[in-house]
C-alpha cells in the first residue's frame, strides 16, 4: 500500500507593506470599475477608466502574490522585506499617475507631449524599472533558497523569471512608431503594432482585434507568477487522490513540460504581435507553430506518465514478493 504523500508546508509568513498595497488596490479597483460602469467618456477610443481599472486589478494580483513569495523565504528576509517594501512604494506611485490622469480626461502613457506631460511619463518608465529590478532581486534570493519540494521550488522560480521576461517586454512599447517619428504628434510609444492605438479592441482588456498588440504577451508572461506556481499546488492536491502523482519525478516532470511550454506560447506571442498580427487572427504560421507546441508538450506529458505506469507496475510485484517471502 503506497504511503500518504507529505509536502513541506506552505509559508503563511506575509509581507506587510504589499499587502496593504493589495488593499488599496482592492478599493481602486471597486472605484474604477464604477467609473467604466457610470462615466461614459472615451480617451483613443477606449473608457477612459479602463487603464486604471486594468492596473488596479494586475497591482493587486501581483502585490499578493509577491508577498506570498517573500513570505516563502527561510533567509535573507531583511534583504527582501526591503524589495517588496521598494515595490509597493513604487506600483503604488505608479497607480497615483494612471489614477490622476485619467480622473483629468489624460492619457497616463507614451504622453511626451509638454514638458508638464511628459514628468509624470518619466517618473512611471523609473518606478517600472525598479519594480523590474526589485522582482529580479526577489527572483534571486529565491533561486539561492532552499524551498523543500522540488516541482514547488521549480515553479516558484520559474514562474517569477517568466514573470520578468513578460514586464521586460513592456519596453518594447516605449518606442516610437515610424509614424510616430514621421509625423510627430507628442506620443512616443504605442501598445499595437502596424496600426495606431485606439481602434477595435477586445472588451475590458482592449486588446487589438486587428493588429499586433504588445500587451498580450506583456499580460501572459506577467502571470506565469501566479499560473505556474498554481499549477504545482494543483499537483500537490492531486497526489492526495492520484497515487501516480505522489512520485516527485513525476511532478516535478509535469512542471517542467509546462515551463517550457509557457516560455513557447510567450515567444509565439511576442513574435506575432511584432508582426503586426491579432491575437485573436492568427495567421497560418502562427497556428502551425502554437498546434506543434501543444501536441509536444501533449506528446512530452504521454510519455512522463506512460513511463511512470511501468514504473509502478514493477514496483508492485516487487512489494508482492517481499510480502511473501516476510510470510514464508
């Protein structure tokens, strides 16, 4: 009979100053959805809550799941109480100015228009960068720490290097455009490649239906911070009930298909928006490649578990013998 799986526990440990963020985010996102609900107004063809909507939901994701992070570190803890704390400060500032532009009818990005605009656009490209920098730490510490289950331990920091692959492609939308550089109108930048932002886009998110759009992959590989680690836990409760999943090969096989799986949707991602396709029209490369991808990691997935069948089907006659001869 196959022993009950035991895990290390999860840290309840929490970083305060992100959580209190998470808070503040919570009620910012609760005004700005009223604003999307009761103030008609458009900005580029787009609610004019709809971005800091947007940034108060994927603040408070990401505020949580970075404190449930730091809170996971045996050592060091100084050192990262100080990272999350220069994050919170940061994304909180950077919540200020989407807020504050928009409750003045005014874009918050890529606005280089005057002097005056052009400030608030800079001190967000700054705090980006050191929230960019601050996560990097973080991903460092975690690889330096030992974090008990291995399929865990690979997915929390997985997850977090995916996740800052997915807010370093932010800054391939801080460039100006050719039509941008030709006809200079005070924005440099743009979220869509090969057509002007501002035109039909998916609802909420507002993601280009008709061109490349950079916040795909940007939103995708962001949340592998939460998609990966969750996906160990999943396996983790499923070892409970599924005797094939208690082998931490097994698992930690599992999240290693699913890792680089995630790294070839965001390059697939990225590749199309640069060139200027929809994510929602996938061209005849596209398809082929995302359909290769998936039946790899189908075909990978098939493979893990069909050998670790055998391998449980050997161990069971081998246990059988051993009872019997205990019994001889």
């Amino acid at each position: 009979m196959t022993a009950p799986t035991s895990f290390p526990a999860v840290q309840t440990r929490w970083h305060r100053p992100l959580l209190w963020l998470s808070l503040a985010m919570a009620a910012s996102t609760l005004v700005t959805l009223a604003g999307l609900i009761f103030d008609p107004r458009l900005l580029d063809g787009a609610p004019l809550w709809a971005k800091p909507f947007k940034f108060s939901t994927s603040i408070l994701i990401y505020a949580v799941t970075l404190s449930w992070l730091l809170g996971q570190l045996p050592r060091r803890r100084r050192l990262a109480w100080w990272a999350g704390t220069v994050s919170a400060v940061f994304l909180a500032l950077e919540m200020v100015i989407i807020g504050g532009a928009a409750a003045a009818g005014n874009t918050s990005h890529f606005n280089v228009s005057t002097p005056l605009a052009a400030s608030p656009w800079s001190v967000m490209a700054v705090s980006i960068v050191i929230v960019w920098l601050a996560a990097l730490l973080v991903a460092l510490l975690l690889f330096r720490a030992p974090l008990g289950d291995p399929a865990r331990s690979l997915a929390i920091r997985a997850g977090l290097i995916v996740a800052l692959i997915g807010m370093g492609l932010a800054f391939l939308m801080t460039s100006p455009t050719g039509d941008q550089i030709n006809s200079f109108q005070g924005i440099a930048g743009a979220h869509t490649v090969g057509r002007p932002d501002g035109g039909p886009g998916l609802p909420v998110l507002g993601w280009s239906t008709e061109a490349g759009d950079l916040r795909v992959p940007h939103f995708v590989g962001m949340h592998a911070l939460q998609l990966i680690p969750l996906a160990a836990l999943l396996l983790e409760l499923g070892a409970r009930r599924i005797p094939l999943l208690r082998a931490a090969r097994m698992r930690l096989g599992l999240i290693w298909i699913l890792v680089v799986s995630y790294l070839g949707i965001l390059a697939i991602l990225t590749v199309q928006a640069l060139a200027g396709q929809s994510a929602v029209r996938p061209g005849a490369a596209v398809m082929t490649w995302g359909v290769t991808l998936l039946a790899a990691a189908g075909l990978a997935a098939v493979v893990l578990i069909s050998g670790g069948q055998r391998q449980a089907a050997k161990v069971v006659p081998e246990s059988v013998q051993a009872e019997s001869r205990l019994s001889a």
